[in-house]
C-alpha cells in the first residue's frame, strides 16, 4: 500500500521505521514504570524479581516484533488516514494525526469485541471498550505523529530517518529514568527503614 497525495508519500520505509521506533520506546516506558510498580507493591512471600532482568533479552525481542505489528495494523493505517482526510479537508495539518489515530483505535476496539462476543459470547462493558479505545490511540498518536514527521521531511528532500535518534534517545531516556527511579527508591527504603 502506497497512499501518496498532495505529493507526498504516507506509506514510506522511513516512516514506518518511525513510527516502528516510536512504538518500541513507548512500549518500553510502559514496561518500565509496571515494573517498577510491581517492585513497589510486592507481597511478602513473593520471589525477587532479578529474573526479569535475565529475560530481558527475550522481552526486547518480543517488543520488536510487537511493536512491528501494530505499525502496519495501527499506526501506518491512522498515519494514512489523517493524512488522506487532511489534504481533502484543505489543509494537512498535524492535528488531523490524534483523530485519525482515533478513528482507527476506535475500529480496532470495535472489531476486537465483536469478534470476542461472537466467538465466546463475552461482551465487556460500555467503558471497558472506553478505556481501551483511550489506551489505544494514546499509544498509536506519538508514533504516528514520528511517521508523519518522516514523511514530512522525505517531501521536503531532507533525510526521513528518525528510527536511529528515536531509539537511541528514547531508550537512553528510559534508561535513565529506571536508574533515577530506583535509586530514589533505594534512598527512600534507607531512610524509611
């Protein structure tokens, strides 16, 4: 699929390398503050968790792949769109991404509990499909702002790449965000304790 209007390419490799960047560093924060959640409110009796450490590896693998996946279902389509509907409606301007990432989600979560209400015949609630949806696109609206961005500079003639400093300074600040975190709360343990 290659949507090109108003002369400029959406489905791009530069682009979905973004927004494929965007999702990994996204999905890695996520990943770091439950983890560090979970060390907060550990019961008593449970095992340490400097196993997750040792698996971590796996984890990175499993996030490409994921991340990958919901570019080319989620991301790319919301990117598409928003630009698709931004250059009928007169302007392609960057607030056209968040409703296309809406609009996308929206169908996303729709179609997931149709077919879980036909297949099993569980039904969620009104606002469970209401807080997925919100999880959704705000998971889909900074990648796709970063594909559009790509695009946006390849039109212009300048290099679209931003999947190395995405990733390089996206993870190098969840790094950096784990090792304040924890060492705040190993200064809190010491003096609480």
């Amino acid at each position: 699929m290659h949507t090109k209007t108003a002369g400029r390419s959406v489905w791009t490799w530069s682009s979905a390398a973004a927004s494929w960047a965007g999702l990994v560093v996204e999905i890695s924060l996520v990943a770091t503050v439950l983890f560090l959640w979970g060390i907060t409110h550990l019961p008593p009796d449970a095992d340490s968790p400097a196993l997750t450490v040792v698996a971590l590896p796996l984890w990175l693998g499993v996030l490409a792949v994921l991340s990958a996946i919901l570019t080319l279902l989620l991301v790319m389509p919301a990117a598409a769109l928003a630009h698709l509907v931004g250059a009928r409606g007169g302007g392609d301007a960057w607030w056209w991404t968040p409703a296309g990432a809406a609009v996308v989600a929206g169908a996303a979560v729709g179609a997931t509990g149709l077919a879980a209400g036909m297949g099993a015949g569980a039904v969620g609630a009104p606002g469970v499909y209401a807080w997925w949806w919100l999880a959704v696109t705000a998971l889909v609206v900074p990648a796709a702002l970063l594909a559009r961005l790509s695009a946006l500079r390849t039109a212009q003639g300048r290099p679209g790449g931003l999947a190395r400093p995405v990733l390089a300074k996206g993870c190098g600040g969840v790094v950096a965000f784990f090792a304040v975190a924890v060492a705040v709360m190993l200064l809190v343990d010491t003096v609480v304790n």
